[in-house]
C-alpha cells in the first residue's frame, strides 16, 4: 500500500445553510487529494489522458463522521489500496486540524480507453511509476 497526505482549507462557498460542509464536496476533496498524489509519484492526470487513458470513478462509498466548517484546516489520508487489471481501489481518512477522523471514504477507479471507453489494463508507464515509489511491496495484484 502506498499513502500520501494532502492539506487544505475549507472554503466559505463549500459551506450550506447550516453552516456546513456540504457533502457534496467530499468527492472533489478526495480527488484532488488523488491527484497530487499521483502528481507527487511524477504522474498528471494530463499525461494519463493524453496517453489516450481515462480514470473514471467508478464506485464511491463515505461515511460521514463529524461536520467541518468553513476555514478548518484538514488532512485527507490518501491509500491507495490495490491495483488490478484495470481497477484501482483508494481509501481516504479525512481529519480536522485536532487529529479527529471527521470522514472515511473509499474509492474504486478503472482505467479505460479515451477513445472508446472500454476498460483496458492499467498503462504500463503508470505501473513503473507506481514501483519507482513504492519502497515495500509490490503495487501489482
């Protein structure tokens, strides 16, 4: 498993009503958490795409623990989980600036072919990043 943390600030125009987060912005949270992640391994999401590559979300699951409000600061723990064929399996833990575990999320991605959409195995100049970073195991399933 490989992790990486993403830090940010809660916006006022993320906020509802009540004075809230929305949840609404939980997924775009964890996306961009995702993709620094990525960027941090030396992968862009524009280098994906134009390899002829998209990442799709494919499944989303959250869970809502405590609410954050405008101007909190937070960390997103990102996890990526496994990676297998075309599919690749995230977790996230979101915390507020006291350590508290405010959300829990989990993600499922799959590569897929831009032109076509159909799935596709992961590329493999994405796998030998992947392993260029990762100091344990290996990220192959």
């Amino acid at each position: 498993m490989m992790e990486y943390e993403h830090k940010f600030r809660v916006a006022y125009p993320e906020t509802d009503q009540m004075g809230t987060v929305h949840h609404s912005n939980y997924p775009k949270y964890y996306e961009t958490a995702r993709w620094e992640f990525f960027r941090d391994l030396g992968i862009t999401y524009k280098s994906i795409e134009e390899a002829g590559y998209l990442l799709p979300v494919i499944r989303m699951n959250f869970r809502f623990i405590k609410t954050i409000q405008y101007d909190d600061l937070l960390t997103v723990k990102v996890v990526l989980k496994n990676l297998k064929g075309a599919r690749i399996w995230f977790a996230y833990k979101l915390y507020n600036e006291n350590g508290e575990l405010v959300n829990e999320a989990e993600t499922e991605l799959a590569f897929v072919c831009r032109n076509t959409w159909k799935p596709c195995m992961t590329p493999e100049f994405f796998l030998k990043a992947l392993e260029a970073n990762h100091k344990h195991e290996p990220v192959r399933a």
